[in-house]
C-alpha cells in the first residue's frame, strides 16, 4: 500500500530507577600534642590523631572500617636567638572527613531496578533491558587523605610588625 508511512513515532517510558540512600557514620577520634624545648631556641612540636571510621547501611549492617594514623610533626628555630629570625617547618598527615559516600552505593536495598520502554504510536511496546545497580565495595577501600608540608621564615620589623614568607606543598592520595 503506498500510503502506508514507514516512520512511527514513538515516547520514552523511564519506569522504576528510584533510590533511597540512608548511611550511618561512626567516627572516634584520639589526639596527643606535645611541645618539647629541646634548647632555648629550638621547639620541637610532635602530634598524632587516630580517627576510627565505620559506616553502616542498613541491609548489610557494618561495610566500611578504617583507622586512620595521621602523625604530625614541626619545629620553630629562633635563628639568632633573639627572635628576629624565626624558621618554621611543619609536616603532617592530614584525612577527610568521613563520608557516606565511599560506601552507601552497597547498600542492596537503596536502589530500584529501572527500565526504559519504547512506546510506539501503534500501540507497540519494545521493552528495554532492566537495570538493576549493584556495586561491591573494595575491602581495602581507605580515608582519603593529604600529606602536607609547610616552611616558613619570620623576620621582626619595627614597630611590631612582621615579615613572613611561608611555603605549602600538599600532596592529596
């Protein structure tokens, strides 16, 4: 029949693909600092922070745990010893924040399965694949965190002002 069209149109159905993300944080934290005056014009300031992080979701309980071992350590050297001069160094290990994020995907139960239908004006229907989101986590899975260094240089001025220059180098892994 020539007067049969060879298109049709057709509308897009997204069905299902809903998600519910509920993740629970548990983060406890130990922190020592201590100042030691080696002599009179040098201080040597060493640190450590442990932060222990688990994350739950609710159909798997207990997905994510991590201790995170962030040691510090800086000194202040008075140069001339009359402190005009000061040199400054600093380095330390520094983690984000806990974040559901790294793990709430591998909770079974938050994500729907969903699927994207082809409606034809002809009344036809092409059914698209199902999608469902699964996802593991890697067992090895840590805090992401940032190693920095910082040198710095004072010089006293008159008038209690002060000359710095100060120097950063962060190193995020």
């Amino acid at each position: 029949n020539p007067y049969i069209s060879a298109y049709d149109s057709y509308d897009l159905e997204y069905k299902g693909g809903a998600y519910d993300l509920s993740a629970t944080n548990m983060r406890e934290t130990v922190f020592a600092q201590d100042d030691w005056q080696i002599t009179p014009r040098f201080t040597l300031n060493p640190g450590l922070r442990v932060d222990f992080i688990q994350g739950k979701v609710p159909q798997l309980g207990k997905v994510y745990d991590d201790a995170a071992i962030a040691p510090r350590l800086g000194f202040a050297w008075n140069v001339t010893g009359d402190n005009a001069n000061l040199i400054k160094f600093h380095v330390g290990r520094y983690y984000a924040g806990a974040h559901a994020t790294y793990y709430y995907w591998v909770d079974p139960g938050a994500f729907q399965d969903s699927q994207i239908n082809t409606n034809w004006a002809s009344g036809d229907v092409t059914p698209g694949p199902v999608r469902t989101k699964r996802f593991a986590i890697d067992p090895n899975l840590k805090q992401p965190y940032m190693d920095q260094y910082v040198l710095g240089y004072d010089r006293a001025l008159p008038m209690g002002m002060v000359f710095s220059v100060t120097g950063v180098y962060r190193q995020w892994k």
